[in-house]
C-alpha cells in the first residue's frame, strides 16, 4: 500500500519498500529497503501531489520518488521525526525555544543608568556611639588623668 496524501508531508519518515517497474508499471517489493525522509513535494499537499522527493542519506541529494513506492514509518509532528529534520536541514536546536525561569531564590540584578528607581529605605538601627564626640552620654567625665 503506498503513501497516502495525508502522510504526504515534510518531516515524514518513509521507507522505500516498493519499486515500480518501468517496462510494465507493476509495482514489486525490493530486495532491500531504504529508510528515509520526506525533504520537499510538490503539489498543494491536500488534493493532489505531483513529486516527492526524500532524502536517504545525508550527503546526498534528495531522489525524486512515486508515492506507490513509500511507506510511512513515522507521522511528521512525531518527536523522533522533527529532531531528524532539523539536524538534516541544519537548523539548530535551541532557536526560538523558550526558557521559563528557574524557581530558586536569585536576587535579579539590575542596572539603572537613568537613576529611575527610588533610594533604598535606612534600617531603623541606632547610631553606635562616635569615638570623635567629647561629652559622653552619662555626662561624668571618663578621663583617667589624676588632677
């Protein structure tokens, strides 16, 4: 059974499990298979499709490929076939993802050139006592001189 218009779609991963023969248009099993995925089609993709054409090795150029001759093995939106996309397009892996933030307590640092935000409250702590005062607060003098 060959490849229908649904599974027709960038991304799918196909095997190539069928061979159609040119001199009789009968469609016979290969001896061997080859895995590969869908790189380019032709056609509006919903009623009609003219080519396929899928990439079975890295370095080489995608083949033009008949439907009758493929057979899906992963769907397009599957993990393992989006992954396989973007490594063969070489798109890289963390483009346009985005991060949440991590829940541990950071204190975010700020920078404000501008001077925008408001000073920061003193703590309501009393002054420890400022060796340069003369008077002391008992108000008896604390010299040791002998008079």
């Amino acid at each position: 059974m060959g490849l229908s218009i649904k599974d027709m779609q960038v991304g799918t991963i196909v095997d190539q499990k069928f061979e159609v023969r040119k001199e009789d248009d009968e469609i016979v099993t290969r001896d061997e298979w080859r895995r590969g995925i869908i790189v380019r089609g032709d056609g509006n993709g919903s009623d009609w499709v003219t080519a396929v054409y899928v990439q079975f090795s890295k370095d080489a150029e995608p083949e033009q490929v008949k439907p009758a001759e493929l057979v899906r093995y992963l769907p397009a939106k599957h993990r393992v076939a989006r992954e396989a996309y973007r490594r063969i397009i070489g798109k890289p892996r963390h483009v346009g993802a985005v991060f949440s933030s991590r829940n541990g307590i950071v204190r975010r640092k700020m920078q404000d050139f501008l001077a925008l935000t408001e000073p920061k409250r003193e703590a309501m702590v009393k002054q420890e006592f400022d060796d340069s005062v003369e008077a002391d607060e008992s108000g008896m003098g604390l010299d040791d001189s002998q008079p």
